[in-house]
C-alpha cells in the first residue's frame, strides 16, 4: 500500500494562538525585514490588527503544531527521507500576531503517481480564525523515499 493511501483523510482540526514574538523570530530567519512583521504601531498605520504575519509563516505553524513529520513517521515513512516538492497557498485575510486560527488539514492522494522508491504525499489545510473568517489554504506536496521499488506508475506494494 503507498504511503499516501495509508495517510488519506481528515485531520482533526487544532488552534493555534499567533504570538508576536514567533512572528518576528520567523521573519528574521526568513529574511522578511518589512516593519509590519515586528513592529505593532506600524502593522497598525499600514491597516492591520497587529504585526502581521509573513505569508510562508503558516506552513511553519502546520508543519509544526500540525505533526506533519509525525504523522509520516506513523505511516512507515522514515522523516530523513522526505523532501519537500511544492507548497501552494492563497491568502484570504492576513494572520496577525493575536489571533486563534483553527487549522483543518488533511491528506490527500498526491496528484503524481509513486516513481519507483518514491512515492508522494500531498497535504491541504484550510486555516480559519476562531470566528470562521477564512485566513488561508494551504497545499504541499512532498516526497518520500521508500526502502524498494512501488511499482512505477501502477503503484504497487512498497
């Protein structure tokens, strides 16, 4: 059975509280030096609730609130093998420092089939503020490298 068929499905949803803090230590490491990612007076001038924060941000909270590197391993997948292929997001309202987002993932059959000893995962979250006001969704795909061959495009056992 592939990976991605072993992960399949929803997720039960959890909540993330934005810090301010986390949103500038990720902006730093991130090289995003715009004020509105540190600095609350100026997030404010420029429209926003609070420091906004920056859009690759909530991937990070997914992949790591999420378990994403859990759930793999849980799967058979061994983490050290896995690669990350793509990401896709589009932004609905900004995520600003202060508020509870509900992210709703779940794993889905990847739209590429296993390639000899990789396979692929693909995962999509929706990303909600507490009061239901769409922020974000969220896609990723990533690759796993299998101990054997799955079979090419027919997907056979791993």
């Amino acid at each position: 059975m592939l990976i991605a068929e072993t992960m399949a499905g929803t997720l039960p949803p959890y909540r993330v509280s934005l810090d301010r803090e986390d949103i500038r230590r990720f902006a730093d490491a991130i090289g995003a030096t715009e004020a509105v990612h540190r600095d609350a007076g100026t997030a404010r001038e420029a429209g926003y609730r609070d420091v906004v924060a920056p859009p690759t941000y909530l991937f990070g909270v997914d992949l790591d609130r999420g378990g994403v590197f859990r759930l793999l391993a849980e799967a058979g997948a061994d983490p050290a093998s896995c690669l990350h292929v793509e990401q896709e997001f589009s932004h609905l309202s900004p995520a600003c420092a202060g508020d509870t987002l509900v992210f709703s993932p779940r794993f889905e059959m990847p739209p590429l089939p296993a390639r000899g000893a990789t396979q692929f995962v693909a995962r999509h979250t929706v990303v909600d503020r507490a009061d239901g006001t769409p922020v974000a969704v969220l896609r990723q795909l990533v690759a796993v490298r299998t101990g054997g061959e799955t079979g090419g495009e027919t997907g056979g056992a791993a």
